[in-house]
C-alpha cells in the first residue's frame, strides 16, 4: 500500500477529492459575495438563504411538479434570481449609500425571515434530492474511485467561475456594470439604466449561490439551516481573498478547500478551525487580502 507522510494513498486522495469539492461551492458561494460587495458594495448576509433557497426550489419543484434535474439547475436560480431582485428594489435600495452596517443588519434580518419561514414549513430534519440516473456510480482511477457526480459538479462549478470573472472583467457588459457602480451618474448620463442595472447586478450574484446549492441538493442533505453553516466559512474565504476581489475569491473558495482536506487527514480536529486561522494570519500581514487592492 503507497503511503505518503503515514497516509494511505487512497485515504488522501479521498480527502483531497472531498476538500475540492467542497472548495468548487466556496468558489461558487465567495464569487456571489465578491460580486455583490466589489459592485454594489452590499454586505449580504442573506446569502446563505439564498444557497439554501436554491437547494430547497430544487427539491419542491422536483415533488410539486416534478420538475427534473436539469430543468431546475436553470430554474431554481432564476426563480432565487427574481427574489433576489425583489429585495434590492423593496429594500436594498431604501438604504444604498448608507453605510455598510446597514445593509448587513437588514441582509441578516432577510436570512433569519427566510430561515424561520421555511423550517416552520419543512422542519430541519433535512429532505433527500435523488442523485440524477446519469451520474450515479463513478470511474475507478487506480488510487481512487472518482463519483461522476462529484466529477460533475467540480467542473461546472469552476467553469460557471471562469465564465463569471470573463464577463465581468473582460467584457463591455462587465465594464458597464463596473462603471455603473462607480460613476453612476455619468452612466446615466449616457442612457444606462443605473437602478435596473443594480438589481441585476444583486439578483445576478444571489443566482450564483442558488447555482451552488442546486448542485448541493444531490449531496447534502437539504435544511433550510444549511446556508447558516456555510455561510460564515465562506466570508472568511471573502476575506482572504479580498473583499470585491472576483478572481481572489475564486482562487482562494478552491484553495481554502484543499486545505481543509488535508487538515481533516493530517490534523482532524483543526479542519473546522483552519481556515479561520488563515485568515487571521492574512489579515496580520495583509490586511487587504491576498488578492485586494490597497485603498
């Protein structure tokens, strides 16, 4: 059996698989983040409400309607989308400008309504999302055996990342929203439609945590408490990164993962705590983030 530092091959390749995996929906969940703050300058608390409204639409569709898989993997965002957009134009927008506390406190009052509702509704002993028929088992490469599923959701997720910081850093579209936050305005000035363009811009980003969690529903189980869990590792992830930075919470969702994995092989009882630890260190030494700009 190939060891590596004490550790079977197939035993860290397991954790490393899991620590990906699990870094492809920080990515997911940090992108939204970045988006919202580094364009609209919202701190969006409810955004593990949205993660979980996406994983919950996924399963009510499936037993309302039966709706299917890849039918809700376009819808369940969009429906999270439209909501999303909602609440910047009834709410967000009654605050803008404001300063950033504002918005944290109302984001966070958002969740717990959201949260509250639905586990009145549901409860929190969790619903069960039936894996897709085309992705149940997986390929055996040797030192490891490789769910398709899992497969799957790493590469869509990081292709949907990519495809995020190209529209908005390399594109008209993404200058557009760019110059749009910033200069408002003169963007206005030129007959862009700055308010719509906002809750575009917010619902877009809450799109992308309703995304995540329609890819969660096949392997979690679906709570409506499950965004509260994820959420604060994911603004530490924000944090490191940089706050608004899109690429920095890309990078930095897939790396905080692998680094968790390999905590949970070598060190377990540190894997809850350790990207904590990363941040504390960075922001010691960088208090921008790795990938933020100095102001």
């Amino acid at each position: 059996m190939t060891m590596i530092f004490g550790v079977p091959l197939a035993v860290l390749s397991g954790q490393l698989l899991i620590g990906v995996i699990n870094g492809a929906f920080y990515a997911l969940l940090s992108l939204g983040l970045a988006v919202i703050f580094g364009l609209l300058k919202i701190i969006n608390f409810a955004h593990g409400a949205m993660y979980m409204l996406g994983a919950m639409a996924t399963v009510i569709l499936f037993d309302a309607l039966g709706v299917n898989y890849w039918v809700a993997l376009f819808l369940a965002p969009l429906l999270v989308g439209v909501f999303g957009m909602l609440v910047e134009y009834f709410l967000l927008r009654r605050i803008a400008g404001q300063d950033h506390i504002y918005s944290l406190l109302l984001t966070f009052g958002i969740a717990l309504l959201v949260q509250g509702v639905l586990t009145n509704l549901y409860g929190v002993s969790g619903l069960r999302y039936a894996m897709p028929d085309m992705f149940k088992g997986g390929i055996n490469l040797g030192f490891m055996f490789l769910p398709y599923y899992r497969a799957w959701v790493i590469g869509v997720a990081l292709l949907v990342c990519f495809g995020t910081w190209f529209m908005i850093e390399k594109t008209k579209l993404g200058a557009y929203l760019r110059a749009g936050t910033e200069d408002a305005q003169l963007m206005q000035g030129f007959g862009v439609n700055v308010p719509l363009l906002v809750s575009l811009t917010y619902g877009f980003g809450v799109m992308l945590a309703a995304f995540a969690g329609v890819l969660a529903a096949p392997i979690y189980s679906v709570t409506p408490v499950m965004g509260s869990h994820i959420l604060i590792v994911v603004f530490a992830v924000v944090v490191i990164g940089g706050m608004g930075s899109i690429g920095g919470a890309i990078i930095t969702g897939v790396l905080m993962g692998v680094i968790e994995g390999l905590t949970k092989t070598f060190y377990p009882p540190a894997s809850s705590a350790v990207i904590f630890l990363v941040m504390v260190v960075v922001l010691m030494v960088r208090p921008t983030g790795l990938f933020g700009k100095e102001a």
